[in-house]
C-alpha cells in the first residue's frame, strides 16, 4: 500500500499486528526484544515510518500492512456477520493472525447460501462495493424447484415484482440443466446475474415466477471470482491480480 502514511508509535505498529499488548510489548522492548533498522529499542513510544523502516520482533522481520482481504467460501450455516449470540459468525472461520486486523464481511449471504464472501477492515473498499450507485453485478448458481423455462428468462431480463411491490433490475437468468426427482417436481440447475442487492433477493426473484430455490451458491462479485480450489469453509488472501480488481493495487 501506499507509503505516504505519517509516521506511528512502535507499540501501536506492532499491537496492531498482533504481537501483543502495548504493556508486553514495553516488557520485550526492555528485554532488547525490538529492534528498528538494526538498532535495539528500548522506547516503545518512539516513532517509525512501519512502510520504510526495517523494524524486528525476536529475531523476526516484520511486514507491515494496514489493511487485509481475504476471499472466503463460505459454508452453509455460518451467519455473515461479526458476532451472533447463537450462531458461528464468518469471523469464527479465521486465524488469529487475521482476527487481529478485526476484517468484516462485505455484504452478507444468507445463513443457508454458500460461496464467495470477501472480509476486509478497509472501510472505504467495503462503501464502494456495496454503494446502490455501482450496481456491481454478482453471480450465483442455483437450484430451482420447478421447471425454469425461457418464459422466466424473459421476466428476469425485465426485471420482476418482489413481494414488496419493488420491480428489481433486469438480472440475466440462464438455464443449464433439468433433473428429474423419484419424488417431487423437477429441479432446473441455473446460474444468474443480478445488479443489486436486495434482501433475500435471488430466492424473492424466483418465489415471483412461482418456484423455489433449495440451494445457492455466489461464485462472483463483479470481475472476483471465487477460487474453485478453495474449499468450503476455508479462506485466503487476495492475490496482487484480484486487489487491482477490486481497485486495490498493491504498491512499493
């Protein structure tokens, strides 16, 4: 990131990365434990520039970031939010080491929809992907009770009424596959693309042409696609490609 930032106190930079409380980290820093650009410091308080100078805890250089962006697949049954006095949180799928920059979900998937979900502290990033005025577009996959059919196509491209009387923007719905059940309707396999995000919005979309989506997956938030490797319920970093993406940039 960029390396214009004013300079900080020691304890903080390092607090802020997690190597412990500004009073442990008053202990090691009189142990010699804290060295900046090769010189041991004993004043916790004195203040460096965390993007230029060389700054060592234990022997260990440390790299300095302010913010993180991990991209996470999440599972069914996990709520996309920070704290839940009954449920495990997103939050709760994370190391410690991640836990300490106190990242948040952008936007949220219902508790029983899985797939991509990006957690970041960078408030401005967070605003910008969710504003209304961007309509970023986000793709999911889904199973459908029911028989989608090109009749529903063309009520998607047209935007349909949710329950709420709100005629939603044109999503563009394709059908990939139909599979017969032993028991119960047909089921329709289909992917589709939507420009805002409504409350419960891609299950309300189908209830308005008469069916029921029995499960959903999100694979893309504008041009981020969620990794096919990265397993349910795992989580990792964005790569140099995926920050420009997300207007992110990494920086010398």
């Amino acid at each position: 990131m960029s390396t214009g930032r004013r300079t900080q106190r020691l304890d903080k930079v390092l607090s802020n990365l997690g190597f412990g409380s500004r009073a442990e980290l008053k202990k090691k820093a009189k142990q010699g434990s804290i060295m900046v650009n090769g010189m041991v410091i004993k004043d916790p308080g004195k203040h460096v520039d965390p993007y230029k100078d060389i700054i060592e805890f234990d022997g260990e250089t440390i790299q300095y970031r302010e913010y993180v962006y991990l991209m996470l697949h999440k599972p069914p049954g996990v709520i996309s939010a920070t704290e839940d006095l009954r449920d495990r949180t997103v939050l709760d799928l994370l190391d410690a080491e991640h836990l300490v920059f106190e990242p948040f979900p952008v936007g949220r998937l219902d508790k029983d929809t899985e797939g991509l979900l990006l957690l970041t502290n960078d408030g401005k990033l967070a605003h910008e992907l969710l504003s209304p005025r961007k309509h970023i577009p986000k793709t999911y996959e889904a199973i459908v009770e029911g028989r989608v059919s090109e009749e529903d196509v063309r009520s998607f491209a047209e935007g349909v009424i949710l329950d709420d009387g709100y005629h939603t923007l044109p999503g563009e719905l394709v059908i990939h596959s139909y599979e017969e059940q032993d028991e119960g309707p047909v089921r329709s396999r289909i992917s589709l693309t939507i420009h805002e995000g409504k409350f419960h919005q891609v299950k309300r979309m189908f209830e308005a042409v008469g069916k029921k989506v029995v499960y959903l997956k999100r694979v893309s938030m504008g041009d981020l696609h969620l990794d096919e490797n990265l397993e349910m319920g795992t989580y990792r970093e964005l790569t140099e490609d995926e920050l420009a993406i997300i207007g992110r940039p990494v920086s010398d």
